[in-house]
C-alpha cells in the first residue's frame, strides 16, 4: 500500500510540473493562433471562434488535444493542431490561460 502512495505521489507531482511555458505559448501563438483568436486570444476574427483568453489551462489542453486527435471537429482546428506538440500543446494553453479575458469583470 505505501509503495501505491509512494508512486501516486510521484505521479501527481510530475503532472503539476507538466504546466506549459507562457512566454514560449506566447511565440507560437503569434505564429500560429493570433490570425483568428488575436495576439492574447482576446480578439477573434469572426463570431464562431471562441476567445481563448482567460480560459482554463486543463481544458484548454484538452481542447487542443482533441483537435489534433480528431476528437472534436473543426477542418481549420485540426490542421493547425496536427501540427502541434504535447510541450506546444502545454504551452499555448500556459499563454492564453494568463491572459486578462475580456469576458470576465475587471474589477
């Protein structure tokens, strides 16, 4: 049982390590994300796409792996996803879960 905990432990430890660089999010989103979702996701180019701003990192990894995996589909999305790393994956949702969400109130 302790050696059970031990590697629990380990796990969780490692997963919270796992969280993506926002200043690397943050290029890769220029190259790749900012034409339709704006340079800090704030700004889509069209009512269909979502602001990414502010947004949770967990589903925001989520959602990307699913594009990639074709778990969810949109033909734009999954291209640019194919594209996509686990480490650049991690790091845009770093980036844009840092930044300020229009939707949210600026108290």
């Amino acid at each position: 049982m302790r050696m059970v905990l031990v590697f629990l432990a380990l796990a969780l430890a490692g997963a919270a390590h796992a969280k993506g660089n926002a200043e690397s999010g943050k290029a890769k989103a220029a190259q790749v994300c900012a034409a339709c979702h704006g340079p800090d996701g704030n700004k889509p180019s069209g009512p269909d796409q979502p602001i990414l701003a502010g947004q949770h990192y967990d589903y925001l990894v989520r959602a990307l792996a699913d594009y990639k995996i074709g778990r969810r589909s949109n033909p734009i999305m999954k291209g640019f996803a194919a594209q996509l790393s686990r480490k650049d994956i991690e790091d845009l949702a770093a980036w844009f879960a840092s930044q300020k969400s229009v939707l949210h109130d600026q108290r």
